[in-house]
C-alpha cells in the first residue's frame, strides 16, 4: 500500500479528529482556559469502547460540573452492543441504546457513572437537539462544555453545536481517540492498538464520508446545504488529501441512512 495513502488517511484524522486540549485533566483545562472545570462533559455514543474510558478519565480528573452520555440507536449500534458484550459477557447489550451501554460500561470497569443519559437519537444533529432539550429540562445552565465523540466525527459534532449556542460558550472538544496508520507491505496497519477500533476498512470509509458532510455546499450539511451545522471552513491540504484517496478507494463515502434520519411529526 503506497504510503501517500497512509498519510492522506492521516491527515483527514487530524482534522476530524480535534482535540483541544492535550489530556484531560483539571491542569489541562487551567493552562488553556483559564478554569478548572466545565459546566458539561458529553460523550456521544457514536464512538468506539475507547470513549467509555475518556469519560471515565474526565470523571475520575473532575474536570466537569455534570457528565452525559448522549445516543440512541444508530449506525454504529450493533457494532458497540457486540464488541461490549463479547469483551464483557457480563454486561447484556441487546436492544439497549447506546448511551446505557456506556453506562453499564464504565459502572462495571470504572465503578463510575454519568449523571444523565438521553437515549432518543439516532443521528449527529438530533444527537446535538436532544441534549439540548435534556439540558434545558434539567435546568442546566452552560458556560463550557467538553464534546467527546468519535474521532471521525468529532469536527462535525462540534459544528453541529455551534449552529445552535452563542459565541459566549466555549466548546472544547476531545476526540476519543487518535488513530494513526502506516503502510504494512500490501496493506494498511494502525500504529498502536486502540480500544475497539474499527477495522482499517471502516475507519476510512468514516473518515471518507465526513468531508462530503462538512463541505458548505448544496449536498453539504452547511448553510448553504442542509443547514445541519455551522459553516465549517476545510483546509486546502484535506480537500487534497480527500481527492487523491478518492482515486484509490473510490467515492466509498458512508451515505447517510434514511432509518436514522430525525423523524417530523407532521401536525
């Protein structure tokens, strides 16, 4: 496998895949922000297992107000019930959301728990409404708040937000996970292990499939598009990066499933 394909592959990762902090600790949060805690820590159920043990790093370093787990049933439900259950017989998954998988989760390896769950959504954006009205109904207040998701989605969470709050909220995000992979002879191979990844296949498909979404064009989620998320400006060397691994993989990009798009109750 040519290694200009490994580093396209990384290089649309480091983008998607943001963290704004460099560790998830009080300290962390001091240096950059000047506070020591965020009002709100969300993890998004979208993510591999590795998320679980972010957020249960973020509860055992107190670096939030109130923890939140977000997710219903979508695309990549089926795939975190079985990876949970396989690694931990002990915890049934079977028709659960995903928000009550990682719940189960870090209860039973880090003897923790989020103070809330929302587990209605089915996709990013109603991922962002929903914890919006959780929050509202809960009377909690924000001023900062830590975004945790996948690390292929995390750019698009992030804007997906912002459509929706004021400049005066600090949005800090914290990617789940950052994957890097290298060229191994004929095939692509990641350079550490990382708690239930995905296979090489599905991770670039993922990743693939973003930057269509990103983009602020007609087919896009931007304002000029779907108007889904706020405009997202994508660097010259991605779009780049994206082109040439469309000649390699074809235009493979992940379409959105119709099963979990937002339902309108039509009055």
């Amino acid at each position: 496998m040519d290694s200009n394909v490994a580093e396209n592959i990384n290089i649309l990762a480091k983008f998607l895949g943001t963290r704004d902090i460099d560790a998830l600790n009080q300290e962390e949060l001091f240096k950059r922000y000047g506070i020591h805690q965020v009002d709100v820590m969300v993890l998004f159920g979208g993510s591999i297992l590795e998320g679980g043990d972010v957020l249960a790093s973020g509860i055992k370093n107190f670096v939030a107000k109130k923890y939140i787990i977000v997710g219903g049933a979508g695309h990549t439900t089926d795939t975190l019930r079985q990876v949970v259950h396989l690694e931990y017989l002990d915890i049934e998954t079977t028709d659960l959301s995903e928000a009550e998988i990682f719940q189960k989760y870090i209860k039973h390896v880090y003897g923790c728990k989020a103070d809330y769950l929302e587990t209605k959504s089915t996709n990013c954006g109603n991922n962002i409404t929903y914890l919006l009205d959780l929050l509202k109904e809960n009377n909690i207040s924000f001023k900062s708040i830590i975004l945790s998701q996948d690390a292929s989605m995390q750019r698009r969470m992030a804007a997906g937000l912002k459509k929706y709050v004021k400049d005066d909220v600090t949005i800090i995000n914290y990617a789940t996970y950052c994957a890097s992979v290298i060229s191994c002879g004929e095939e692509l191979c990641y350079t550490e292990n990382i708690h239930g990844m995905w296979t090489i296949e599905r991770y670039v498909n993922l990743l693939m499939g973003e930057i269509p979404r990103l983009s602020d064009d007609a087919n896009g989620y931007g304002p000029n598009g779907k108007n889904y998320i706020a405009h997202v400006d994508i660097p010259e060397n991605v779009m780049i990066a994206f082109e040439e691994l469309k000649m390699v993989f074809g235009s493979e990009t992940r379409e959105a499933n119709p099963l979990y798009a937002s339902k309108v109750i039509k009055k």
